[in-house]
C-alpha cells in the first residue's frame, strides 16, 4: 500500500495514522511490515515532507488454521480489491469447531487457486441459516477502508414473517446482547444497541413479506426484531416456534462506496430461494 505525505516535518508513524485506522495500524506495527520512504527502507520514527511517498509492505499473509475446500461461489461481483457473493443458507459465514465449514474457507480456496494473497474479510456476516449478498475485502487494506461496515455498506433483506402488520412501516431500537453462554442473543437494558427499518411490501394469505435495513450489524438482529414485534421469521427455530425447515430470510441487497475509486457497486438479488415467483410484485 502507498500513500502521500500531507503533512511537513511530522514522524511517519504520526502522517500513517493519517491515512489507516487505528485496527490497520495496529497490524502494521504487529507484523513488523517494512516500511520505505520514497523508496527506500525506513524507520517509523523518521521525519517526512509534504510530497514524500510512504510504501508499506503488507504481504505477509495471516496465519490459516483451518482446512480450505473446494466449492463453487456464487460470485456476484469482483475487483481488485473486493468480491460480492450470494452465501446458501445452511453454512457459516466463518468456521467453528463444531461445525468446520464455511464460506471463508470456500472464499480462501477461490483466492489462493488465483495467486491472491490470503488476507481476506468477510465485512458482513451472515449467521448460518440467512442466505443472501456478502461483501469480503481480500486484504486488510480494502477491509480498513471500509469500517465501522454498518457506516459504509448498505444493507436489505426480504422476510417472510408470520402474521398481518398492523403498523405497516417503522424503526424500531433496542439493545440486544450474548445470553451468556448460549448462541441465543436476548433484549437487554444494557446490551448494544441495534437500529433496524422495516416495510411490509405485500401480504400473502396470512403471512407478510418485509423489507428490513439495518442501521447496525448485530448478531441476529433481524430474527430478534421480528420477534419482538410478535412477527417471528417464517422457519425461524431458534426465536419462532416453527417446525418449517428453511429460514425465510435473505440478504437481497448491498451497495457501497469503493473507496479506490469512489464509484458506488450495487447488487441486487429478489429471488429468494424461499419465495414463489408469482409473489415477488409488490402490493
């Protein structure tokens, strides 16, 4: 990565803090990436000029310890620096030791069979069962850029939830938190805030097919809001009480900013894999 000096006569370390967030810097500092000034190795503590071009080497990749596989990705969107895919419901966003498969292994696979480096992030997660568009910075830099996500990447899902709305639009806030040890978040007065819009675009029979945006990026966050508007997410086990075998729910679309080249990406999927096409116009 390579930047310009904007300042006169500060150390580099404080012009870099300029240009990369305190997370990226962090990094810098903790792999002892290499660090040239105008071309040649340099110390952090040197003094710059306006002008000058600072270079960082940040090849070093992070360290895997997790098996890659093969698998097909259905990728959506691909430059340089970022990729957009379609995640099938039923795999994880990131692996764990119960369940050692997922969508940053198959992402690792893809990249490392084109000679990218292995620094990638999945800038938003979605949980095992919501299907839909995830964006995924294939290095630090990229990722960097683009953080906090919830104030760079925006974000909708389709649902399908039980039950007619009576208020047919809203914003609702509430704090939600980890249950202690259990996978299960749950509303608290002293859990994170999350902001979340919905519109009910159409009814069917007795359900309600919903777009939500986020304004956050908490764990479950759709499902616990559905839920505590009394309009639980059809296929929803672990905050419904359903015995259907599918989460109606999916991320259908995203767009961001690309910081590279301040052109806006947008990509849009409403077809989700649990809705009949006749239902897809809108009321």
């Amino acid at each position: 990565m390579e930047f310009v000096v904007v300042n006169d006569g500060v150390r580099l370390t404080e012009e870099l803090k300029t240009h990369v967030s305190r997370k990226l810097y962090k990094h810098i500092k903790g792999y002892n990436c290499p660090i040239y000034l105008n071309g040649e190795l340099t110390k952090s503590y040197v003094l710059v000029k306006k002008g000058d071009i600072i270079t960082i080497d940040y090849n070093k990749e992070k360290e895997i310890n997790w098996d890659i596989y093969e698998s097909k990705l259905d990728i959506r969107y691909e430059d340089d620096n970022y990729l957009v895919i379609f995640k099938r419901g039923g795999l994880l966003s990131i692996p764990t030791k119960g369940n050692p498969k997922s969508l940053y292994q198959e992402i690792l696979y893809y990249l490392k069979g084109n000679n990218n480096e292995l620094n990638v992030s999945i800038l938003n997660r979605l949980d095992k069962d919501t299907e839909g568009l995830v964006l995924v910075a294939k290095n630090t830099y990229a990722a960097s850029l683009l953080q906090p996500t919830h104030m760079h990447i925006n974000r909708k899902y389709l649902a399908m939830c039980h039950g007619i709305f009576d208020k047919k639009e809203d914003r609702i806030i509430l704090n939600i938190k980890k249950n202690g040890d259990e996978y299960k978040r749950i509303i608290a007065s002293d859990g994170k805030e999350s902001i979340t819009n919905y519109r009910v675009l159409k009814e069917i029979d007795s359900n309600s097919l919903v777009e939500f945006e986020l304004e956050t990026g908490r764990t479950h966050q759709i499902r616990i809001t559905s839920n505590y508007l009394n309009h639980p997410i059809l296929g929803d086990v672990i905050y419904g009480n359903d015995d259907i075998d599918k989460l109606h729910l999916t991320s259908y679309y995203l767009s961001f900013i690309n910081p590279f080249d301040n052109k806006k990406i947008e990509i849009i999927d409403n077809n989700p894999t649990w809705l009949e096409k006749d239902n897809l116009q809108t009321a």
